[in-house]
C-alpha cells in the first residue's frame, strides 16, 4: 500500500511552500518530463550516461515501486495552474540482504542550491531506518563537485572507486548494529 505517513510539507530557504511524498505510478509522465528537463550535465551527473529520458521500462521501473524494497521520494510546489513542478527526486533500492541500500538523488537544475538535496536525503534516511535498513551506498562522479559537498555535509564517508577513478563511493551508516548500540551502553 501507498505510505501515506511519508508525505511532508516543508518550507524552502526562499519561502517556497514544497510537499515531499513517496512516487506512485500515475507519476509516469512527470518523472520523466523531470528528467528531460535537466540539463545534460545533470542528467549525466544522475544516470552516469547521456541519456535524453528514461526508457519506458526504467520507467516504469522508477514509478511502481514496491514500497518494502524500494522508495522514491518526490519534491512538488504547486503552481499557479494547480499542476505539481517537480524540484527533486530521491530514491534508494534495498540489496538483497535487506540491510543495505543504494541511492540516487537529482534536483531540477533551476532549483539547485536550495537545500533540496539535503531535504530529501534526510527524509530518504528516514523511510530507510523505518524498513530497518542499516547502511545506504552509492557512486557519484568525482566531477559532480555539488553532490560530494552535499555527500560530505550529510556524513557520508568517501572514497575513490579502485577500479574507476571517475567515481566516489560514498556510504552512511543508517543505524549500528544491535550488537554495537549494546556495547556503547555497558561502556
């Protein structure tokens, strides 16, 4: 089912009234029209490749999400015609072992600079630690100087892929493991 308690209402630092929800299929059409409207750069950033939009399979891939396995928050401001613009998306899919993840996040060019990386990356940990999920990975361009600050402010530990210098690997831990909090507490 759709995970209603995940919707938030935020403010942007210039007084933008934004909502933050999960993705659902109906999504389709604005998801990708969010990606083309990225620059090429931004595009590249995201997908590491120079795609010009999603495949119908990605997609669909990207929209009906299995909500125990996967999230994929999205960051609307209505306008004025009372259709949703779409400022940033978040997403992570769960490894197998159902304790780690992998994430990816893009924010529409016009909107960058606005904390709305730093917004939905927050609340992505969020919907994380509550499907119990303890260390959350991913791959960003050692070019993409936006994102490694944005890694850096938000704890992530960084390191130079060894085998692709192009890349960093980053990775936060989302919670210890039970075993760890039980020693910090004898200590």
């Amino acid at each position: 089912p759709y995970p209603h308690y995940l919707e938030t209402h935020h403010t942007l630092k210039d007084g933008s009234a934004v909502l933050v929800r999960p993705s659902r299929p109906e999504d389709a059409d604005m998801v990708q029209s969010f990606v083309r409207n990225l620059s090429d750069e931004s595009r590249y950033n995201r997908f590491m490749s120079s795609i010009k939009e999603l495949s119908q399979s990605v997609l669909v891939r990207f929209t009906q999400l299995d909500y125990d396995r996967e999230m994929a928050l999205v960051m609307v401001k209505a306008r004025a015609d009372g259709t949703e613009e779409t400022l940033g998306i978040a997403r992570y899919v769960t490894d197998p072992d159902m304790e780690v993840c992998e994430f990816a996040t893009s924010v529409a060019d016009e909107w960058q600079g606005h904390d709305i990386g730093t917004i939905l990356m927050n609340l992505l940990f969020d919907a994380a630690r509550q499907q119990g999920l303890k260390v959350m990975r991913g791959e960003i361009l050692t070019s993409n100087t936006g994102m490694h600050k944005l890694m850096k402010k938000l704890g992530f530990s960084i390191r130079k892929d060894p085998d692709d210098n192009s890349i960093y690997q980053v990775e936060k831990i989302l919670q210890l493991p039970e075993n760890a909090t039980e020693a910090i507490k004898s200590e």
